[in-house]
C-alpha cells in the first residue's frame, strides 16, 4: 500500500518556569533518601542497595490509613522529593536520557531535545485517599512536551484532567488512546500503529490487551535509543 508520512508536530518554544528550592526531608525519612541517593538505578541489574530503603518506605506507607489525612512528614518527605525532580530537570541532558519514576506507572524522560512523559497522575488524590493532597509541581509539568496515557483508568489519567490540561495548554502535546472517553485535554487519539513525530523524537502507539481501550507507546529518541512503556 501507500506510505504515508507521519504528521510532525513542531515542539514550542517555552520560557523556563521558575524552579523553587528543594524543601528539607523529615527526619524520619532523612536514612530512606540518603540511601536512595547513594544508589542510583543500575542499567546492569538489580540494586540490593537501592531496594532495601524503597521496601523501608512501602512498610511505612502500608500501616497509614487512606481515609485518614497523611501524616505531615509523608506529605513533605513527598513534596521535597517532587521539589528535586523540578530542580533535576532544570538541568540540560547532554546525551542519552534521564527518567524519573512517579507516582503508580508514572514515568518522566528527558533527553537533549525533548521532554516526554508516561501516565502522570497526581499522587492518589482521585483513587485511593481522597485525603491526599500532594500534587505534582507546575516547575514540572511546565516542562513536559508530550504526555501518553495508556488509559483512561484514574491510577494512569489524572481525573482531575489538571495535568494533561496544563500541558495542552501551554502549547504541548497529550496523546490518549483512540476509542477511550472523550477527553477535553487530549490532542492526539492514537489508533493502533499510529506514529506522530515530534521533534527528533518518533512515538508509535501499540494496542495493547485490558478492560478498557489502551496503548503501549514506543518511543525512539533522535540518537536512536528506544524506550517502551509496556
């Protein structure tokens, strides 16, 4: 058949947002984040090193009740955390790409020329615990070009539509699964096997297997790395 051309979607130009300090860690979790920082994701294989100090934190995390609020120190250990990926990202990647692991399946990646992420959400605050209040800094979404969803459920959308919406409106791009909800923030429903190119960066969408319509995006960057969001 005929080969078609996928549509190139031209990357705005954006002013930096204004990148607040990082807040301080609370003292019960000051152990947890050096350790986590002394040992950063290996590409080679498992982190002994870095799991431990994850595991330390989910066993806190499990004995907190969702229908109560979240104590004070989780709240700040959390914002402190989201402050230091603002202030990574303010930083240029010279080659390859960084990523950010988010909330749930929530994934953030930056290589020289683009930034893209993968099913942010705010925290729990439309799932889990309604009494969770920390959400994800507008230093961050400020700096995010393209948003995939993988579907429409809310531990993967942002049901509050903030954060797609932000993005959208500042002139970026958020692609949501064809055949999905209608969604005001979206810009690009993705079929099966769609490609958009954005930059230097070419996304191909995936139909994927669930209980609802949903999309497995490929992403190869301009230096040719691949990265997918199964």
């Amino acid at each position: 058949g005929p080969v078609t051309t996928p549509p190139v979607i031209t990357p705005p130009v954006i002013t930096p947002p204004v990148i607040s300090p990082p807040t301080s860690i609370p003292p019960r979790f000051l152990s947890i984040a050096a350790a986590l920082d002394a040992n950063p994701p290996s590409p080679s294989g498992p982190n002994n090193a870095r799991s431990a100090p994850i595991t330390d934190f989910e066993v806190q995390l499990w004995q907190m009740d969702p229908a109560r609020p979240s104590p004070d120190d989780v709240i700040q250990y959390y914002e402190a955390r989201l402050a230091r990926v603002a202030t990574e990202m303010e930083q240029p990647v010279a080659s390859g790409f960084r990523v950010w692991a988010m909330f749930n399946q929530g994934f953030i990646v930056k290589t020289p020329t683009v930034t893209f992420a993968f099913d942010l959400i705010e925290g729990k605050t439309s799932w889990a615990s309604p009494a969770w209040t920390v959400k994800v800094p507008d230093a961050i979404l400020n700096r995010i070009d393209v948003l995939m969803v993988s579907h429409e459920h809310v531990d993967h959308w942002d049901l509050s539509e903030r954060i797609p919406g932000m993005i959208k409106a500042r002139g970026g791009t958020v692609l949501y699964p064809a055949g999905g909800l209608t969604r005001s923030s979206v810009t690009a429903p993705m079929a099966d096997k769609q490609v958009i190119q954005y930059g230097d960066v070419r996304i191909t969408a995936h139909a994927g297997l669930h209980n609802a319509p949903v999309m497995i995006y490929e992403v190869v960057t301009g230096a040719g790395y691949r990265i997918v969001h199964t």
